[in-house]
C-alpha cells in the first residue's frame, strides 16, 4: 500500500498531467470553434481538474492534521490566535514568528508551487497554509507594499493593518537568521534601522561636528540674552539598492522535491545574499557606484596599524586603537567590533602566565573588553572593523519573488570575464559583481557580427521545461559620519 506521501506525489503528478492536456485541447478547440469533439474533450478535461484538484487538497489537509497530532511530546500546539481581520498587533501575536524569515520562505514557494501547478497564489496559500491566516494577509500586504508610491493606495479591508509590519518583522527576522554567517545582519541591530516603505529614498539628519571649543550653550547673567548656538545640522541621503538574482532548475526538480523545496529554496539564496552583502559592506576597494550600490563602510577609511606583542597584549591596544580613532572623531557612542571566526578563536584561546584564559568567558557573553562582538567568516583573517552603530545607517526592504516558465533568459553571470552581464556599459567587461544602470542587456563579449561569444547562451524556459525564480531585495546602508568606521589589517590574535 503506498504511503500517504506518495499518495500526494501521484495525485500532484496527475493533475499536472491533466492540465497540460486540457491546455493542449483548449489550444485545439480555439483552432477548431465547430469542432465537437474537442469540445467535448474540453469538458471533460476541465470536470478531471476539478476533481483532482480536490483531491488533492483533501490529501494535504489529511497530511496537516497527522502532522498536528505528531508533534513531540511537550510542543505546544500552534494556536494563533488571530481570529478577525482587523486584529491589532499585540505580543503575544508577534512571538508566533518564526525567525528566520518563515513568511518570506512561504511567500516565495507559494508562488513556485503556483506557477508550476497553474494555480492562483492565494489558492496554493489556502491549501498548504490554511493553518496560519498571516501567510495570506503577509503576501497581500507585501504586495501591496511594493507598489510605488505614486498614488495614495485605496485601504483594503482584505489586509489587516498588522499584515504590512509582520512582513517588516519577518524580513528582520530574514535578516536575522543570517547572523551566524553574516558580519552584515549581525551589525544591523546596533545600526540606525531604517524602512524605506516605498520612498525612493531617505534623508536622516545628521549633526555637523561640534568645534574644538565650543561657546554655546552659554552661562547667562539675569537679563541677559540668549545667544543663538552654533549647532548645525546636515542630511545624508540613504538610497535604495536592489540585490539581485535569477536561479533557473528543470520542473522535475520542482514537481519530485516538494515538500522540500521551502528549504532549498532558502539555503542556496539566503548563503548567496549574505555572502555578496558582506563583501560589498566590508571590503575596502568597494566604491560607491551611482544608482547601483553603496560603498563599503571601510572605503576610503586608512587601515590602522595593528600591535606586534604579544597577542593578548595586541588584543587589548588593537581595541584601544581603534576606539580611540572613533572617539578623536566625537564618536565611539555605540561601537561593535567584526572580526572573522579564527581571530576569534585565537583570542578565546589565549591564556594568561598563570594558565588561565583571558578572554573566554567574556566571550561566551559575546563582547570583548565590554564591546559587542560580530564574527564571521567573510570578514578577511586577520582583519578587524569597529564600527559606531549610532552612525551607521542600514535598511533591508521586503525581498521579492517572481517565477516563469516562459521567460527566456541569457545565461551569463556577472564575474566580469566575457560573456558577462557585468560590462560597463559600453559592451566591455566591467567591474565583477555590478550590473551598472541599463547595462548586461547585451550581455558583454559578444562578437562585432552578433555571434554570441564562447559560453554564452540564451535559454528558453519553455523550450527546456524549466523554471526560473528571481529574486530581487532592497538593501542600503551609509554612514552618518565619515569617520564612523575604523579598521585594521594583519592582527596578531593568537
């Protein structure tokens, strides 16, 4: 007797196949209006996905409950406790978040299971989420969310007004869950966290330096006037940046790995969007380039010279280095230390003449001499940033997911070697990793007569039976004082 899972499996598989047969009879029927037969054929293919579709449904509600009643012993059940549309937020219904961006992962698997199955989104969300409304109300909200703001948007009774911030929670949580690997997502808590909301961009005001000895406030005798202080304030402009990427697989992949897709799925690009973040955040040569990305918070910001002790003695005049630098500058209000993983480890390892360990057990507690501490692994050995939280901008918009089938995609990535999507708008080879402003359409590389040139191919979804899903996450970050980052290069922690 096959089991429940494969009862699905078979069922999702025949309904696959009956679609595509009615889509191959209506096509015969438009060809033939008068012809009875295929109409015919229409009607009965249309009654065969109903009923399979039905099916189908039933299978997966069976399979819901059995997994409801599983639950280890001990697990509380997943109540939520959400029961109209116009709940207001309250704790309780925000601790039901998952970190990790749990919506985010089910918005886009609900699109691919969509498209694959030639479903309406909300349908899938239905069948496969009936369990938690916030899926539903977040995938209305998060679209409604990423419609410019050109217009003022009529309200909708559909979406509650906790919708659009748990797709903001759940892109923190996103985030979030990159923080073991990520030097990006761990910083972005200390930062100044900001919401674009649909603005082209964000202007934060920033207080312009105070001079070396300043006069106001002043002592005022009785009956004197006030002075008007010397304070000034300037802005810093914090643009939208888009991160990008499309991944295509073939539709067996899709149709024989579901359930397990949702993991895939979040695997492959949440490791591909930390790593690419983290180097455009900390590498040193990475400049700014207009309408495309923000520089790194260490360019144009000179690397410090490290001590050349004794490493327990060069971890605590490295630190103090570097504060110092923060606190010549008026800064040093909320400073976080990044460092990479062995680093770390060399310095959790020292040990002092009496044999003991200087500063594990700080460590255990995540600070290092009272400074919170990010380690990861794209920081480069044997470098180390400190960076003021409180003048450090960082903002991470909802992330987006579109699938087709039908699109027909050029197979170049942007390395910068030809063929490459990386050129520099002129058709050569630019700079790896940038797509600059209406650049890569032509995909760089290609010969003088058209001829595409060696690796480079364009192809047809349709054609291959495949899938492509794209995503597309706004992220920025600036720094709010130009001497808010400080950094040092060839450490000797261990």
């Amino acid at each position: 007797m096959k089991t429940l899972a494969e009862r699905i499996q078979d069922a999702e598989n025949n309904l696959i196949t009956t679609k595509d047969a009615l889509t191959e009879a209506t096509t015969a029927l438009e060809a033939a209006p008068d012809d009875d037969e295929a109409l015919v054929q229409v009607e009965e293919l249309t009654v065969q996905v109903n009923a399979q579709t039905k099916m189908l449904g039933t299978l997966q509600n069976v399979e819901k409950a059995l997994a409801t009643r599983a639950r280890p012993v001990g697990t509380a059940p997943d109540a939520r406790g959400v029961q109209a549309p116009n709940y207001a937020p309250t704790l309780a219904l925000h601790s039901k978040l998952k970190p990790g961006g749990e919506l985010i992962w089910k918005h886009a698997v609900a699109e691919l299971v969509a498209y694959t199955q030639r479903m309406p989104v909300m349908e899938v969300i239905k069948q496969r989420y009936s369990d938690d409304e916030r899926v539903a109300h977040t995938y209305m909200a998060a679209k409604m969310m990423a419609i410019e703001k050109t217009a003022i948007n009529p309200a909708m009774t559909t979406v509650p007004a906790w919708a659009g911030a748990l797709v903001r929670e759940d892109t923190r949580g996103f985030i979030e869950s990159l923080v073991m690997t990520s030097v990006a997502a761990g910083l972005a808590p200390s930062t100044v966290s900001l919401d674009f909301d649909g603005f082209g961009g964000i202007k934060i005001p920033v207080e312009d330096p105070l001079p070396a000895t300043p006069t106001e406030p002043a002592w005022v005798g009785e009956g004197g006037a006030i002075p008007l202080t010397a304070f000034s304030f300037g802005s810093q402009t914090i643009n939208p940046y888009k991160l990008a990427a499309i991944s295509t697989m073939s539709r067996e992949i899709v149709d024989r790995s579901n359930p397990s897709i949702e993991q895939i799925i979040q695997n492959s690009l949440r490791k591909a969007y930390s790593k690419v973040l983290d180097q455009a955040l900390i590498t040193s040569t990475i400049t700014a380039i207009a309408n495309v990305r923000p520089a790194a918070l260490t360019n144009g910001i000179a690397a410090l010279v490290p001590g050349a002790g004794a490493p327990d003695a060069n971890v605590r005049a490295d630190i103090y280095k570097l504060l110092a630098a923060l606190t010549a500058a008026g800064l040093g209000q909320r400073p976080v230390l990044m460092v990479n993983n062995l680093d770390l480890l060399g310095a959790r390892m020292l040990v002092n003449a009496m044999g003991e360990f200087v500063f594990r057990d700080e460590l255990a507690n995540g600070t290092l001499l009272s400074i919170p501490v990010v380690a990861s692994g794209h920081v480069p050995k044997g470098t180390v940033i400190m960076a003021d939280g409180a003048y450090v901008a960082t903002a991470f918009g909802a992330i987006d997911f579109n699938v087709s089938d039908v699109a027909t995609v050029t197979e170049a990535n942007a390395d910068a070697t030809p063929p490459t999507q990386a050129d520099d708008g002129t058709g050569a080879a630019g700079v790896a990793g940038v797509v600059p402003v209406n650049a890569g359409i032509g995909v760089a590389g290609a010969s003088a007569g058209g001829a595409a040139a060696a690796g480079y191919s364009a192809r047809s979804l349709w054609q291959t039976y495949s899938l492509g899903i794209r995503m597309v996450a706004v992220t920025s970050w600036a720094k709010l004082n130009a001497q808010a980052v400080q950094w040092m290069q060839n450490v000797i922690w261990a």
